[in-house]
C-alpha cells in the first residue's frame, strides 16, 4: 500500500511538473495599463534599451547592447512593425535620447583603447524617414570621465548625466575611472558651455 501511494504521488507530482511547464511556456500575460488600457509589445530585438524618444513620426530607441565581455554592441534604432533597426553612425553603447526640435541628441560611447572610449552628445537632425541626414558631435567629453546616461532637455539647454563606463567592469558601485561620477552636465544645442549643473 505504501509503495502504492509512492507511486501516485509520485506521478501526481509528474503530471503537475508537465502541466507547470506548459503553462509556464505561454508566458506570462501582458501587463495592463493603470487606466486599464491594454499593453501591446513594441519590438522584440533589442538588447538592453536604455532609452525612448519619440519625434517626426517615429519611435527611436537607444541601446546599451548586450552584457557581454566582448565590444559593445548597442546603438540608436528605429521602431517600425514591431522591428528595430540600427542607424548607421550609431555609438557602441547609447546612454540616453531626447528629440527637441527636430533634432535627436544621443548620448553615447565608442571604444577607443583597452581601457578608453569616447564619450559625446550627438545632435542628429533631417531624419527622412529611413537615416538622419545630418550627424555631428556637439560636445566631447572630458578626457578621464568614462560614461554617458540619460538625456534631458529643458530652457534652450541639454542636460547629461555622468556615469560608469565601458571600461570600469562595474555598473552599479564606485568607479575608478571617472571623475564625475554621477554629476550632471549642461551645454548648448550648439554644443558651447559646457558645465557641471548638479
């Protein structure tokens, strides 16, 4: 008898591992709005999205890549039909956008070195649809700070974060390559006067 109960139970236990795995194959539902809307998925590429703007009919987002050991590879995409694609003149890893008139400024980093990158607020402007026409670097970052986050704009100025970067291996503690750690930076569209605002 006690085998026998072994036995039941232990194909109970089967039957509900089998049915727990097909339910858990499906996925969690969507998620609901807080005004009850319903949630549809955007894209289902992209590697780790660091930041959304959204400007001439279109949905921009800007990556950090993948967590890999290797380069990195992330860069500002365009959403369309639920795909994203890479803007060619992309940074490796993209920190923060904002559209402001026409223009997309990105925050981003390119690997320069075993233990360098380069760190800008891009302005992009003439998006036709499919690229930006024009695409320039307004302001370059001070040698010695590693890393570039979000992205603001607010009476006639852009305001960027300072963060960790591609080299320090740490996303989440104390940095050992960056003088400014997490202060924030205000220059001009033009990409003059520069400062440290907070």
């Amino acid at each position: 008898m006690k085998a026998r109960l072994i036995g039941a139970l232990g194909a109970s236990i089967l039957v509900a591992g089998a049915l727990g795995a097909t339910a858990g194959a499906a996925g969690p539902p969507p998620p609901t709005a807080t005004s009850g809307a319903t949630v549809q998925q955007l894209a289902a590429n992209l590697k780790t999205p660091t930041s959304f703007a959204f400007g001439d009919g279109a949905v921009f987002e800007g990556d950090g890549g993948n967590s890999t050991s290797g380069p990195p590879n992330g860069g500002v995409f365009v959403i369309s039909n639920g795909t994203a694609t890479e803007l060619a003149g992309s940074p490796e890893f993209v920190g923060g956008l904002v559209f402001h008139g026409g223009t997309l400024y990105v925050s981003g980093g390119t690997v320069t070195g075993k233990h360098s990158a380069k760190w800008q607020v891009l302005a992009w402007s003439g998006w036709n649809g499919t690229k930006f026409t024009k695409q320039k670097a307004i302001w370059t970052a001070p040698k010695g700070l590693d890393g570039l986050n979000g992205l603001g704009f607010a009476g006639g100025k852009v305001y960027v974060g300072a963060d960790v970067g591609l080299q320090d291996g740490n996303d989440h503690g104390p940095a050992t390559l960056t003088p400014d750690l997490y202060e924030m930076f205000t220059v001009s569209p033009t990409g003059k006067g520069a400062k440290v605002f907070a």
